[in-house]
C-alpha cells in the first residue's frame, strides 16, 4: 500500500502544470469556447481566508469538467488592487501603498497556486498597472465626449480628522468607520457618472440574461424604478409650492401632513418667515451627522421638526396640512418632499402617532391600521375616487391631476447618478485638465496613461483636497487646446472603476492598442459564468453592466451584456457560527488546512460542507472527514485489475453516477455530486475488486474536485497521458436502472419479505414470488386474499 502524500503530489503537479502552461487558452474557433469568471480579490494584508476558495473552486471544478467534455476553457485571475484599505494600512504603517500592493499580491498568489485552481495566470491582470488604468482612463474620456461625466456640487460624508470624504459603507453610527471621529456633510464638486441614463435599460435587459432571481431583485430594487406622477402642493398665502413625486396619487385624500428634507432649500429661501428656525437649524447639523443609508435604512426612531410659520394646502380638497422636517426624507431621492399618508404607509403611521398627526383610511380592507396592501381594496373618504378598485383609482388620479394642472405623470428611480470622484491618492488619476479659457479638457489619448506620481508623502491634506493637490509638477500642465497654463484634475477614481471591466481584459491582457482586440472580444465575450458574493450583485454588477452596455453603444464590445450568466455563493461562518473575523478569533487560514490535509482536502470539504448558495458552518470534524475519504480513495488501487469494461455489478451504479456527478457539478451541487462518489466507493469496497476502466472513470469524475491526487493516481496507473487530457465519461442511458431489484412485499401494509425481480415482470409473475417465500406463506396460508395492489418495479403489497 503506497502512503498517500499530499504536501508532495501537490507540489509536484502544480509545478508540471506551471511549467506545461496546462491551463492556458488562446482563441480557437474550432473549439467551442467557455470563460466562467470569479471576482477577483482586493489583496490584503491578512491574505486569503477559507471564504476565498469556495467559489474559486466552484467555477474550478465546472472548468476542469468543461475542458475534458472538450471545450477551450479561460478560466482567469487577478487584482482588484486600489482603494481605501491599502492607502490606510500604508498610511499607518508608513509604507508606500505600491509596496503593500505588490507584496499582498505575492503571497495571495503563492496561496493560490498552493490551492491548485486552473487560472491561466498567463492572463493576469492588475487594476494598479499603468498598462491597465490607461483603459480605465481612456473609458472615462468616451463617458465625457459622450455627456455621460459630468462636474456637480454634491453633499459628501467628511472626516474632519481624516480630513477625507467617505462612501456611505464607510458611515457606521454616524462616525467614520476608520477613527470614530463623528461624520459632517460637506459641498465637494464632483465627476459624476450617468448611470441614470442607462436605468430602463439596466431593469429591461434583465430579461435577457440567466441571473439567479434573487440577484435580478437585487438590481430591480436597487435602481427602484416606479411609476406615479409630480403632484404640487400650493404653499399658503405665498406664490410657493412643494411638488412632491407619488407612484400613489389614488391616496392623496389622505394625506395629513407634508415632509421635507432637512436640506431642502425652501427652508432657507423662507427662513425669515419661519418662526422656529432656530430649531430647524439644530435639526439640520444633526441630521448632517447621518449618512443616507442610516437616515432611510436604519432611521427606526423618527425624528422631526415642524415648521411654524408656512403650511400647504391639499390639492384634491383644499385642506390645510402641515409641513414638517424630517432626516428619513432625503434631497437626493424624488423632490425632496413626500406627501404623507399614514393610514397606508408603515413609516409614516409610525410618524403620525408619535407626534399625533391624523389618520385618514383611504381604502377599506377591512384590516387593522396601517394597511399597506391597499390593492386588494376600494377607495373611501376619496370624493370621486370613491368605490374604485386601486388602479382605477390611480388611474383616474392621474387623469385629474394633468387635466387640471396639478401636476404631470411620470416614472421615476431610486437610482442615483454615480458619485466618481475620491480625494485620495491611491487610486487612477481622473484623466483631465481644467483650462480657464475651455473648462474641462481631456487629456490627449495618446497621452494615456496620466500615470500616478510616485510621492513621499500620500495623507490626506489639511484641505480635504487629494495629495496630488500639493505636487506641483504633477498639477501644473497646459491645456490641449491653445497651449495656455493650466490644472490637472487631483481627484482619483474610486475603486469600482477597474473593477468595472476587467473582465475585458482578460481576453487580451497585454494589448497596448486597445482595451482588447477585436478578434478577442468577438471569441471570448460574453462571459458564460460569473459568480461572486450577494454583497456585490448591487452595486458593482450595476456598475460593471453600465459600463458595458455604454462600450456597446460606442462599437467598442460585440454583446449588450457582460455576464450570460450569474450566480452567488453563501459565506462561511466560524465553527462558533459566527462571522470570521481577526477579533473574534475564529478565522481559519487556508494555508494551514493546505500544510496539515492537503490542498485536495480543502477544495473537497469546502464543496461538501453544505449547499453552496447558503451560509455554511466550518467544521474540523468535516475536514478530517475529507481527508479520510480521499485517502480510501488513494487506496482503492489495492482493488484494481485488469479489465477495459466496467465490472457487471458496478456497472448501473457507475452510469447514475455519471450522470448525477455530471449534472450535479452543473448546477452547483457539489454536495450531493461529493455524496455520490461516497457511495460509489463503498460499492466498490465491498465488492473487493474493481477493473481499470471502473476506477479510471471515479478518478476522472473526482478529478474537478481533487485535481492533483487524481493526476497521481491515473500516472501510477499508466493509464495514456494526463488526468487532464482525457475525456469526461458519458453514461449508457440503458444502464440507469438494474434489470432485477429487490422488491418489498408488505402484508396488510407491513413490509415482511424482499424477494429478487425483474424490473419489468408482470403482476402474475410478482404474486408467484412472493407466495414461494417461506416468509410470506406464513403470513397468507389458509386466509383470504382481499386485495392485491402491484406497483411494477417498485412494490407489492396483499391484504388478507
């Protein structure tokens, strides 16, 4: 019995792949071609944790699979490598972010390729590189000549200790997430990217893609498309009025209050006629404090001031309302204002009861307050919507609203325009100049890349402006245009902007004249398969499919979509069911499981360990259950003999696992694919002896999940060539199912024997076996038979 060595086979096969480029693809249109795609990583400095290599094996063992049924695999990696995290840690450490980069990318790379996955690293690429933040940059130009980048004023979270602006994800409790300094709003202009003219399309083509339904809700959500009308509400006794946006307008009899945002600019324009604008102003330094997401996601205590001095009045029945502030109305969704309707909106119910507003139903469903299901009622205390259903009821105040000039129909998005700008070093330089003369300019495209200068000093300054603000000969330049002096854009892109399409890149890394060529982008596009975390089918999907069908309205990408396809993964929790972190002690570090089991161990047990779409609990136990498994694997050459056909009484149990294995890998259920192959082996075992075909089949099926004892094995068995260019076993359609099966016979409903049939044998042939079992005599000799019930194949059952 040869020992089974892990550390050594690994390390072996690794190698020969490296050096034999095994897993390395080029455009060949004989081949039909597939590229799944994992998101890659930000490199940091704690290195890969066992949460990584759960979809990277995934999609591994689908493109190991896929190559051996014969198709031209691009299965790629690399390095989403700018952003927050690194600048903070180089900042703190005090050392240059372009070393903590290039170091964290080395030992996640060497803990990759210690995994065994089937990158063709000749692919590789890094957000960082020059060569590749040039197309970021020359992206970001079309955007511009397009009218799709834009320069805005916009309200910004900021760190006055940082002295930074933070993403709202970077506002925890209203304090920056970094150094617990409370958070204030401030006025930063802006690049801004309009991502808002691409929301239909973003919902629509949603259609035309196999997304996991959850991951479509995901972006419909998101973008929050709704349809409802602008209605004006008249400000009493002055030529003013509030519109607000309503996809209910059937509900406006009942409103009973107005809501505007804390930095609505009615407030200033009538301060002066306000009598508690002192008040108000306090209101608004707190409300200043809050990101957005806090302000309309977390806001469960409601808070508010109401305005003493104006008040508005109803349009549909001219009743006087009053207008209050409130930081769960935010400036940057519809108006800024909302018509409230507390009978049928949960948020606003919870408002008008704590500062005791009235209630008015507007439909009758014959439930308790508040009752937001409001379709499945009729209208009442609504005047001429009064017994109509909802959408006769919104429909018809549309109607009324346009015809007598209160307002006008229309659709609405919760999605907002892309805030692009970072006053930060570590990241692309926005590839623009600023010319008193001509405004903004961009850089000539023979210029790209506008590379980022190499700096002593990368904090934050004083001013709140990007360090590249202080480097004079990176700042001054001149314009394009007429040769003048002039200013170089200091803001950097944020960390979407090459994540937003390194997908593209892949097809052909290394061209210097184009993002990729035409050649490439024809063969490789779509992507067949993306998978990645739920946390990123928001935002960076919406980003990078924006992008995307930009590039195709430019002629730039073949296909309207990035992704054909795409799933989510669950996250894996600690053994004390509690999410992995360095405070919590429970973090389990890939390279560990790969030195003491075997880096086949930890791909088999992280795609056995549950359901791959959910949460999964790390289990010791299960590793060392994983290990004990592949080594009875690993010793199942002890059984072999020789033989070029599949043994008689394995051979049905071979056909089902193909086909269960095939099928299962398919549709991410390696679980049940692992748990099949369980089972075939302890078919095996128990017979005792296996032929060379049987077991050449198990190792090609384990192979996706097991790569490097599988190469091993079929090398110690000298079967021709690689594991790697075999081919994937089909099974006989004939040989699903035994021709004989032991059959239950029940008496009065209770199973008393088993006896051998055939599959197909008739009614009159089941009942003769079963009464010349001795067993089943006893039970019907000298009693009447009532009743005989036959299900061929499966059952017989007498009752006496």
């Amino acid at each position: 019995m040869v020992e089974y060595n892990p550390n050594a086979i690994e390390k072996k096969w690794q190698k020969k792949w490296d050096d034999e480029k095994t897993f390395k693809s080029e455009i060949d249109n004989n081949k039909k071609k597939f590229y799944p795609l994992v998101e890659f990583p930000y490199p940091s400095g704690q290195g890969l944790h066992v949460g990584h290599p759960r979809p990277y094996t995934a999609l591994d063992v689908v493109a190991r699979k896929r190559r051996l049924e014969g198709e031209n695999v691009m299965y790629p990696m690399g390095w989403d490598a700018f952003g927050l995290p690194t600048e903070n840690y180089a900042i703190k450490n005090k050392i240059h972010p372009a070393k903590v980069t290039e170091d964290n990318i080395a030992h996640f790379k060497e803990q990759m390729k210690s995994i065994g996955f089937s990158f063709d690293w000749d692919r590789e690429v890094n957000t960082t590189d020059p060569d590749y933040y040039k197309w970021s940059q020359w992206i970001f130009i079309q955007m511009y000549k397009h009218g799709l980048a834009y320069k805005n004023e916009m309200s910004v979270n900021w760190c006055p200790s940082c002295q930074v602006g933070l993403a709202n994800e970077e506002v925890v409790d209203g304090k920056c997430e970094r150094c617990g300094t409370e958070v204030v709003h401030k006025m930063k202009n802006q690049w801004m990217l309009k991502i808002t003219e691409y929301a239909d399309r973003l919902i629509d083509d949603l259609e035309e893609v196999d997304f996991e339904e959850r991951i479509k809700a995901s972006q419909i959500n998101w973008i929050g498309r709704s349809h409802g009308c602008d209605v004006d509400f008249k400000i009493k006794d002055l030529d003013e009025k509030l519109t607000v946006y309503t996809t209910r307008p059937d509900t406006i009899f009942g409103v009973s209050y107005m809501v505007v945002s804390p930095e609505h600019p009615i407030l200033d324009k009538y301060k002066e006629r306000i009598k508690n604008f002192t008040e108000i102003e306090a209101y608004q330094e707190e409300a200043k404090k809050k990101s957005d997401f806090e302000r309309s996601e977390l806001n469960k205590d409601k808070t508010g001031v109401m305005i003493d001095g104006i008040s508005a009045i109803n349009p549909l029945n001219d009743k006087e309302i009053p207008i209050w502030v409130s930081d769960y109305v935010l400036m940057t969704y519809g108006t800024g204002a909302i018509m409230a309707v507390p009978a049928h909106d949960s948020r606003d119910f919870e408002f008008a009861k704590k500062f005791d507003m009235p209630i008015i139903p507007v439909y009758d469903t014959g439930e308790e307050l508040p009752t937001t299901d409001i379709n499945k009622g009729e209208a009442i205390n609504s005047d001429f919507l009064n017994g109509l259903s909802a959408s006769d009821a919104k429909k018809k105040a549309i109607e009324y609203v346009e015809e007598k000039g209160l307002g006008k129909a229309k659709t609405n998005f919760k999605l907002r325009d892309w805030v692009f700008s970072r006053q930060r070093y570590w990241g692309e330089p926005i590839p623009m100049i600023y010319c008193e003369e001509h405004g903004w300019v961009p850089v000539p495209e023979e210029e790209l890349p506008v590379k980022l200068p190499d700096v002593p000093s990368y904090e934050p300054t004083a001013t709140g402006e990007s360090p590249l603000s202080e480097i004079e000969e990176f700042v001054n330049t001149t314009c394009p245009i007429c040769g003048k002096p002039a200013k170089r854009e200091t803001d950097t892109m944020p960390q979407w902007a090459g994540s937003s399409w390194y997908y593209l890149r892949y097809m052909d890394p290394n061209n210097k004249e184009a993002i990729a060529s035409k050649e490439a982008l024809d063969y490789y596009s779509p992507v067949d398969w993306y998978n990645g975390g739920m946390e990123h089918t928001t935002l960076h999907l919406l980003y990078s499919r924006f992008w995307h069908k930009f590039l195709y309205d430019i002629g730039v990408v073949p296909t309207k979509e990035p992704y054909k396809k795409r799933t989510s993964h669950g996250m894996i929790l600690g053994s004390d069911h509690q999410k992995m972190s360095k405070s919590r002690g429970n973090v389990i570090n890939p390279d560990d499981i790969v030195r003491d089991y075997g880096a086949d161990t930890l791909r088999c047990y992280e795609m056995f360990m549950g359901d791959f779409s959910s949460m999964a609990i790390w289990s010791d136990e299960g590793v060392r259950g994983c290990r004990k498994y592949l080594e009875r694997v690993f010793n199942l050459t002890d059984l072999v003999v020789d033989g070029e056909e599949y043994s008689k009484d394995l051979e049905v149990v071979i056909n089902q696992t193909i086909k269960k294995v095939s099928e299962d890998y398919e549709n991410l259920k390696f679980n049940t694919a692992i748990a099949k192959l369980m089972t075939l082996l302890n078919e095996m075992k128990s017979l005792g002896k296996i032929t060379k075909k049987d077991f050449k089949t198990y190792i090609t099926l384990l192979n996706p999940v097991a790569p490097h004892m599988t190469e091993e094995l079929w090398e110690m068995m000298s079967y021709e060539g690689e594991l790697n260019q075999t081919t994937w076993p089909s099974y006989d359609e004939d040989k699903l199912s035994f021709d004989s099966f032991e059959m239950p016979v029940q008496i009065n409903g209770k199973v008393r024997a088993t006896v051998m049939m055939d599959k197909d044998a008739s009614k009159e042939d089941a009942i003769k076996s079963a009464q010349e079992d001795n067993n089943i005599k006893s039970y019907i000799e000298g009693k009447e038979i009532r009743k005989i019930i036959y299900v061929p194949g499966k059952i017989l059952n007498i009752v006496v």
